[in-house]
C-alpha cells in the first residue's frame, strides 16, 4: 500500500511539476514578447517624448512663450490649413501617438479628436477650456422665410444645410474662446499648468514666463473693456460666428455672416436679412475675416454703403503669422482696434 501510494504521489508532483514547468516557460516566452514590445515602443517614442504637441496656433503661441527654447512645441495643423475644417492623416495621428501630451482648445474645437482617442492611449490630451464658463450653440432658426415663397426650393436648401451639418460637426458648445482676452487667460494657465506636468524640473522658469505673459492678457482684458465701453450693446458684422465670448465678456453684439464652424456661405435670403437688419441699424463696418477672401463682406458693405475692414480669428496661420509680423497677441490687439473705430 505504502508503495502504491508513493507511486501515486510522485506521479502527482512529476505531473504538477512538468505542468509549472509548461506554465512557467510560457509565462517567461510571454514577458520576454512584452520586453521586447516595450523596448521597440521605447526606441519607437524615443524621439517625440521630448515633443510637446499643440492643436493649433493660439495654443501653440500660448506653449511657446512660456517653454521658450525648454521644450520643443508642435502644432499638429500644417502651414496654412484652418481649424475647422482640417483632419490629421494617419501619419499624423501616428506621430501624435507617440508624444507623451496634446494640448487642445477643446469643446469640440477639434471635432476629429474623439474618432482618433483610442490611437492615443500614451498621449495625456489636455483641454484647455477646463473651468471657462462655456457658451451654448443655440441651434440656428431657418433664415426669416417669407411664408409665400416657393416650397420646393425652401425643401432643397433645408436638404443642403443638412449635408453640411454633417459634415462639419460642431460640439455642444461655443468653442471660440480664444478671441476673447478674457477666456485666453484661462486657458492660459491651463496652457501653464500643462507644461509644468509636463517638464517639473523646470517649473520655476515656466512659472515666470507665464507671470509676465499673463500680466500681458491682463492688460488687454482691461485695455478691451474699456474701450469697448463706448460700443455697449452695439451690433458688429463679424464674418462668421467666432466672437460670442467677446461679445459677452465686453457687452457688445455680434452678427455673424457665416455659422459656428465657417462653413455656410450666405444665401440670398441670408444677405437680405443681413442688409436690412444693417441698414436698420445703421451699421457702418462689414468686418471679413483677415486672411480670407472679403468678397462677401464687400458686396454687402457696397449694398449698405458701409466700409470693410479686417477681423482675425487666428484659426490658420497668416502669412504674416509665418513671418512673424504678427502674433496672437498683437493680433488681439489689432482686433480690439478694428471693432472700436467701427460704429
Ligand atoms: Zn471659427
């Protein structure tokens, strides 16, 4: 019996033993697949992990001055494309992937963003309209329709503003908050913060470029509401619908030639109402978009007998951008010098 039992036991443990040992190399064939992932992934990110990327120009500018020469900053968007209607390609995507941070404007801003998260997994995406008190898109009622007009034709442009909407997503909520000095500074420190996460070490140097740039903003902010004082409640042509957190920040009004997202160009119904409403008004400046074509600007500043001048969304980088003749800053500034020589 003793011997029978032994037997049965050494069996067991033999049994047990080589059944570890199985487990036990597979487990081993399974790290050593992981190290070497992890190695390929750490030589792949090597190069990028000292890359800060950025969405587009304001954010761009914001990071810039306060890391200065510290830290390289990226804007994903290439030379001369607009925000609102540009998409990364792959290679994009993959490039982005392999930076350890991606500062956004956010609320939808960049609306190709959710589609691309989950190549992201190794990216910390930072919203930069963290706690700013957000606008809500109030979706836009049909153009003032005469109630005679031809059906058919009110059916096609329904059909047609449709195709666009879909297209061109927009979020929730107002995402232009970069126009408004106000709301720029709270992206600012956003913007601030990020860097601090992203480069501790240096946390002193980023935290007095950020002092002094915000004292700039500040300035500004102060600069824009009192001068626009003078405009309270005043209506402006704006070209399209990018300055309602200036407009609420400094109580003035805007009216927007083309929707949230720049990509409905006015139709004849549009233009009647806009003249009308500018005559009624008596509205003296049709502002287009600098950097842009003002041909819609003019034919309605003709039509009303007003004059045109340049507004700056800073959506694309200008040429003058490129060259540095101008920057986020001073074109903020030059902004708030078009809007108050309007009346
Ligand atoms: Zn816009």
């Amino acid at each position: 019996m003793k011997k029978l039992y032994k037997a049965l036991l050494l069996a067991l443990i033999i049994g047990v033993a080589s059944g570890c040992a199985r487990q036990n190399s597979e487990i081993n064939s399974q790290k050593e697949k992981e190290q070497v992932s992890k190695v390929e992934e750490k030589s792949d990110n090597k190069l990028d992990s000292k890359k800060l990327y950025v969405s587009f120009y304001p954010i761009e500018y914001m990071a810039k001055e306060i890391a200065k020469d510290k830290i390289e900053v990226v804007n994903i968007m290439p030379k001369g494309a607009s925000i609102h209607e540009w998409e990364p390609s792959a290679q994009d995507i993959k490039n982005l992937s392999k930076s350890k941070m991606f500062i956004v404007n956010g609320l939808e801003l960049e609306g190709w963003l959710d589609d691309v998260k989950t190549n992201l997994n190794n990216t910390e995406i930072i919203d930069s309209s963290n706690s700013i008190e957000k606008i809500k898109i109030e979706e836009e009622e049909d153009h003032d329709h005469d109630h005679d007009h031809d059906h058919d034709n009110d059916h096609e442009e329904h059909e047609h503003d449709h195709d666009h909407e879909e297209h061109h997503h927009h979020g929730e909520y107002d995402p232009h908050i970069w126009i408004s000095p106000r709301e720029a500074r709270i992206q600012l420190k956003n913007v601030y913060e990020a860097i601090v996460k992203f480069d501790s070490e240096n946390k002193d140097y980023y935290e007095e470029n950020y002092k002094q740039l915000d004292k700039k903003f500040e300035d500004l902010d102060k600069k824009y509401e009192e001068t626009l004082k003078s405009q309270k409640d005043k209506y402006f042509i704006v070209p399209h619908e990018a300055f309602g957190y200036l407009a609420r920040d400094y109580e003035i009004k805007q009216v927007p030639i083309e929707g949230i997202n720049s990509d409905s160009e006015p139709d004849l119904n549009k233009m009647k109402e806009l003249t009308n409403f500018a005559k009624s008004h008596k509205i003296n400046t049709v502002f287009y978009e600098l950097g842009e074509s003002d041909k819609i600007a003019s034919s309605l500043a003709k039509e009303i007998n007003a004059k045109t001048a340049g507004l700056s969304t800073m959506e694309s980088k200008t040429k003058d951008i490129e060259d540095g003749k101008d920057n986020y800053f001073s074109l903020l500034e030059k902004n708030l010098e078009a809007i108050s020589q309007a009346n």
